[in-house]
C-alpha cells in the first residue's frame, strides 16, 4: 500500500463493517472510518490504534442527511485524507409488506443504501483516480439477487448496489480502479442475530460471521473477483436458484421471509 492512503469504511462501529476495519488494520492499511454518532466510532478507533500500528480518522455522522456524503469527502481533503480503498458497507433493512412500513423508513433505506454510496462513490472517484491502485466494495447481499416478498424495498436498494458496481465496472474498465460486490445470504452481527434466530433452516445455515464475511470480502477485493457470493450454502442456493424457474424461487423465498415478519 503507498504510504499515506486510507481505506474508507462505512458504518465501520459495529458487525460487518467493524470486522473490515480490524482485517484493514490487520493488513496494514490506515483507516478513515465513519458512521453514526453515539455509535462507539470513537472507542473503536482508540481499540485499533493500540492493537495495529496504523493511523485512524474518523467522522461521525449520519449518512441519510443531505450533505453528509460530501461533509465526509471534505473531511477526507482538509485531514489530507487519500482514499484508495473505499468500503460501502454502511445499510438498512427492514422486514414487512411494503404498505405496514412507515415513509420514514422506506426512505432512510433509500438514503442509506443507495444515495449515500453513490454519492460517496461519485465524490471519491477523481481522486481515487490518482492513486497507483483503488479498490472499491460495494456490501450488498443475497436479496440483490431475487425480489425479496416481504423485504422489497430492502432487496431493492441493495440489487441497485449490485447493477452500480457491475456498470462502473465496465465505465472503469483499464483504469486503475478495481470494484467487488459481497453478496451475504445472512450475517449473525448483533443487530441481525435474532432475525438469524426467526429465519427458516435454510437461511441460518447459510449465515456467517462478520469476522468471516470481512474476510472473504476483502480477499476477493485484492484478488480482483468482480462477484462474490461468501460461504458454501449460499453458493449452492444461488446456483440452484439459477436452474430453478423463477416463479419458484420467489415463493420459495417468500415462504422463507414471511416466517421471520
């Protein structure tokens, strides 16, 4: 890594995005971590610097604001912040029928998992542009794979992470950005666990650590793999759900989701 250049990571205080910041660390690379206030950013940052010898930043701020996506590029050019690996992990989910959730969270969804990671995306990329080698990883998950009954809008956001990434990878092709889309059939984090617990057989037997998931992620990201699917079973639902019809597959993984709403 040249000396000086930051992985950017979001929603980095807790599960997925946590565990990609101490596999960062790990590895050498200096941090530029954000997410929510109140969010423990600030004790992990202290954690990480006593453990690996890195430099940390970070910012806390709520990315479903208006101006946080270019409040965080900002800080990155006052700090001399150069971002040469950018981590869009930072989303939201919430189950139920469209019409039984609320305009506010349909819209922090919106904001969260797709205004935010684009704008990022967008505001970084010049810049990123100049640096010997980028990366960029985009956190999506498995339900960008097949529409989500009773998770759509969820489902949604995070299969436009996955037409971006694809697209951009093309736009980018020969230059000297790499990008990578994680796809995660269930992650058991603390906020996720107990929707884990009330999955169907299928699904909690397809979940995975954050400290596995971060692992994979930023192994494939190195290796410059354009699609990942991380763990055995959810390798092998995808498969089968591309010889399956997809009529089936969507009742199938209706019946799956209306056991956990």
């Amino acid at each position: 890594m040249e000396l000086g250049n930051y992985a950017l990571i979001t929603g980095a205080s807790a599960g997925t995005g946590k565990q990609i910041a101490v596999e960062c660390a790990k590895r050498g690379f200096n941090l530029y971590l954000v997410s929510l206030p109140d969010s423990g950013l600030e004790q992990l940052a202290e954690e990480l610097q006593r453990n690996y010898p890195v430099d940390i930043k970070f910012l806390s701020i709520d990315l479903t604001q208006s101006e946080s996506p270019k409040k965080v590029f900002d800080y990155a050019v006052k700090n001399r912040i150069a971002v040469n690996i950018l981590v869009n992990n930072a989303g939201l989910g919430f189950d139920g029928k469209l019409e039984d959730l609320s305009l506010f969270l349909i819209d922090t969804m919106i904001l969260l998992n797709i205004r935010a990671s684009t704008l990022l995306t967008f505001l970084f990329l010049s810049e990123m542009k100049k640096q010997k080698t980028a990366y960029i990883l985009n956190i999506s998950s498995f339900g960008a794979l097949v529409p989500l009954p009773f998770k759509s809008v969820y489902a949604a956001t995070k299969t436009y992470l996955l037409f971006l990434t694809s697209a951009l990878r093309r736009e980018l092709k020969g230059t000297n950005i790499h990008l990578t889309s994680v796809h995660p059939c269930g992650i058991t984090s603390e906020r996720a666990i107990e929707n884990v617990r009330k999955s169907a057989f299928f699904a909690r037997a397809a979940a995975l650590t954050p400290s596995e998931v971060a692992k994979i992620s930023m192994d494939n990201l190195f290796a410059e793999n354009p699609f990942v699917v991380p763990g055995l079973m959810p390798k092998i639902y995808y498969y089968l759900g591309s010889c399956i019809p997809h009529g089936i597959v969507i009742k199938l993984v209706e019946r799956i989701f209306q056991k956990t709403t």
